[in-house]
C-alpha cells in the first residue's frame, strides 16, 4: 500500500502539473494569440479608426470581438478610406490603397521667374526693389531657400534661359537708361561667376532669341538684319518684312557661324540631336505663323505643315515637337499638335492652347495649365502614346492662375510662377 501510495501520489503530482503545463501554455497562447483584424496600406502610416476610435497606425493588429466594423484610414493628402469589415471565427486581413491628393506649397513670398530642376534641387531667379538680380537654390531634401549667387550691379527685365541640364544659365539684361542693346551674361551654376559673352561675341548682344543645345555646350541665336525704319528713333513704325538672321556659336559666345536668313523669324528651339533646330516665323496673322525644322550643316529648311504654328518643344529622345497650332490647311482645329523630328505624323493632341507646356521627364506626356472659366487653374498631361488625357490638379487645388513653371525629373512636383509672383510647388506625388 505504501508503494502503490507513492505511485498514486506520484500519478497525482504529474496528472496537476500536466494541467498546470497546460495553462500556461494556454495563458501563453491567450497573449499571443494572433489579431483577428490586421490592417496594412500603401503607403504605410496611415492612422486607424474602428467605429471613429483611433487605433493606431498601419500597419497594426487588433483584437476585436466578432461583429460588423467602420473601418477607416487617413493619411496626410490622402483620400480618406472606409470600409465596413465582419469578423467572426477566423482572422480578418485589410489592405487598402490609399489614393494621393495633390496638394500647392508656397517656395517663395517675393517675385520669381525661371524655375529649373537639376539634381541638387529646385533653382529660380528673383529681382528685388533695386534690379538686383539673384539665383536661389531650393535643396531636395530641405525647407528652406538658399542663394546661389547675385548678379553684380543692376538688371533691369531680365530674361533668363537655362541649359537642359540646369548647370548653366544665360541671361540678359535690358540698359535701364535705354541708351544701349543691354548684355547677356553666363553663369556656371557649380564654379560660380559672371562672363559677359559680349566681350567674345559683340553681336550677340542684339540677339532676339537664344537657346541651349542638348549638351549646353552651344546656343544658337536669332539677329534682326532689318534696314533701318524712315524716321527711326521717332514714333514711324516699320512695316515691311523683319528679316533675321539664325548663328549658332559656343557657349562662352566664341566661334559664332551663320546658318541661314529669313523673314519674320521669332523663336528658335535646339533639337536634342545636334545637327537640327526648329526656327518659328510669323506675322500679324494668326494663321500665317510657321515652324521650320533646319539642318545646321547647310541651312536646309522643311516646314511644317500646320498654319498658326507657335510654341515648339521637343521630346526628350527628340521623337516628337509639340507646338501650338490650327492644323493643316482645309482642316483646322486650334489646340496643341505634335509631329514627328522630319515634321510629318501631324496630329491634334488637345484642344487647348495654352502658352506654355512641358514634356514629362523622360516621356511622351505632355504637361500643362488651363484656366477654366470659374477661375484658377487646371493641370492637364496628354500621353502621346496611348492618346488619353488626364486630369491631374483642378482649380480646388489651384487657386490661382499658372505662369511659367518647371517640372522636376522624378515628375513628382511643379514648381510654377502664381499669378500672385511667387514660387509654388505642385506635389503630383510622393
């Protein structure tokens, strides 16, 4: 009896600490049993309400007794999301999608003009109360403005053209008194410094338009070759053809090399191959504008067949021109048409035309502002390719009219000009 005692007592001892054992092994999977809703997003950090109570982040897990829930998820510029989601014996997962809101921050409180993105961030051009002319920097990753450099002495209407590469700005500045053509100045972004391009190439000086090629490396520039007016210095206007004259030379202004002469030449635009530029030539007609594609080893010119052509940009791979146009003759329609780098597939994209627009980085999309009849503004793109058009930012999120603008590399953000003065970004995305 003794023994068999021990081996029930023993019986007993295992018997409680097998059930002990259990518990807690039981108590354990209590505590980390797994959340019967886990809520997940893209992109994370969204705030998570169940019935209006904040319940954390996502991505998180949460045990919930069975039932019907709100879920709901916010995110700064974000769309809210709402679901009603029903637990019962098994685990619950959501995963939402939240979809971006674009949203308008101010860059600068003062006048600016001549926005351009390079890899180092967001750089414009600013004049103060005395014609002083400066170059800001807007750093990717900061809050706050820099400057880049200030133009010596005063500038009075500036214009400024950057290279595609943003390294490089050309600018020139009218004489205050008048008494003068003004200058065109050069300033290397990275090495700092002024060159005042007139003192290798005086002509330039008077030119009527400039632009960098694909490699800033040249310009090539428009020259005014027309007689003097009778009485010029007085009120008689000249009224005959305005011919011009089109060169191209280095980007210090040395080595200048005459290509061609016509009449009425206006603008002028670099291919991003190197042997071709588009010129523009109008008169008072808005029908009678024209854009010429012309090879820079001969002068040889095409034109392009669409009557009130203005505005040229080329694609980045130089595939497609986008300008301002009423079409062919027989079929006109105003808004903005595209040809290809020969001048032929001509074809309407769009029936706005705005005064400026700018090609995706990288892409054939097409970027651009309209301002609709209750005020404000729109942002359009226009995918070449597949022949849509989008809607990517309406007068709710643009208040206020668009004047020249930038689009960065990434495609994410627009930095434009407000009809306020300012500088603005439009974040597309992030």
């Amino acid at each position: 009896m003794k023994g068999r005692g021990w081996m029930l007592l023993a019986a007993a001892a295992l018997l409680l600490g097998a059930v002990g054992g259990a518990y807690l092994i039981w108590g354990r999977r209590l505590l980390s049993k797994p959340a019967s809703l886990t809520v997940s997003s893209t992109p994370g950090g969204a705030e998570v309400s169940v019935d209006d109570k904040p319940m954390g982040t996502t991505p998180c897990g949460l045990n919930l007794a069975a039932g019907t829930y709100r879920i709901t998820l916010r995110k700064e510029h974000a769309s809210p999301w709402t679901r009603q989601v029903t637990i019962l014996a098994q685990p619950v997962h959501v995963e939402a999608s939240l979809r971006f809101e674009p949203y308008v921050v101010a860059v600068s409180q003062g006048a600016a003009f001549a926005p351009a993105w390079r890899a180092g961030g967001l750089l414009y051009c600013a004049v103060d109360g005395s014609d002083q002319l400066g170059v800001w920097r807007l750093p990717a990753k900061a809050q706050s403005l820099s400057p880049v450099s200030g133009l010596p002495g005063q500038c009075a209407q500036p214009s400024c053209v950057w290279t595609p590469q943003a390294d490089r700005l050309l600018v020139r500045c009218a004489d205050p008194n008048d008494s003068q053509q003004g200058r065109w100045l050069s300033f290397l972004v990275d090495k700092g410094g002024w060159t005042d391009l007139g003192g290798a190439n005086p002509t330039l000086v008077s030119a009527l338009a400039v632009a960098w090629s694909a490699d800033g490396e040249r310009l090539a520039y428009l020259l005014s070759t027309r007689p003097p007016a009778e009485g010029e210095g007085s009120d008689v206007a000249y009224d005959g053809p305005q011919p011009a004259e089109l060169w191209t030379c280095a980007a210090d202004g040395s080595s200048p090399h005459r290509v061609a002469t016509w009449d009425n030449a206006t603008a002028v635009t670099w291919a991003p191959r190197s042997d071709c530029v588009a010129v523009e030539s109008g008169a008072l007609g808005l029908s009678e504008g024209r854009i010429w594609l012309v090879a820079l080893a001969d002068g040889q010119r095409v034109a392009i067949p669409a009557q009130g052509a203005s505005g040229a940009v080329w694609s980045d791979d130089g595939q497609w021109l986008v300008m301002r146009a009423l079409g062919p003759a027989g079929a006109e329609a105003e808004g903005l048409w595209i040809c290809d780098a020969n001048g032929g597939q001509l074809q309407r994209i769009a029936p706005d035309s705005p005064l400026e627009y700018h090609w995706l980085p990288g892409t054939h999309q097409v970027v651009y502002f309209t301002t609709p009849a209750q005020g404000g503004a729109s942002c359009w793109s226009v995918d070449v390719d597949m022949g849509n058009r989008v809607l990517l930012a309406d007068a709710a999120i643009l208040p206020q009219e668009i004047g020249e603008f930038a689009i960065a590399p990434d495609g994410q953000r627009i930095a434009f000009v407000g009809s306020d003065g300012a500088l603005h970004l439009l974040v597309l995305g992030e």
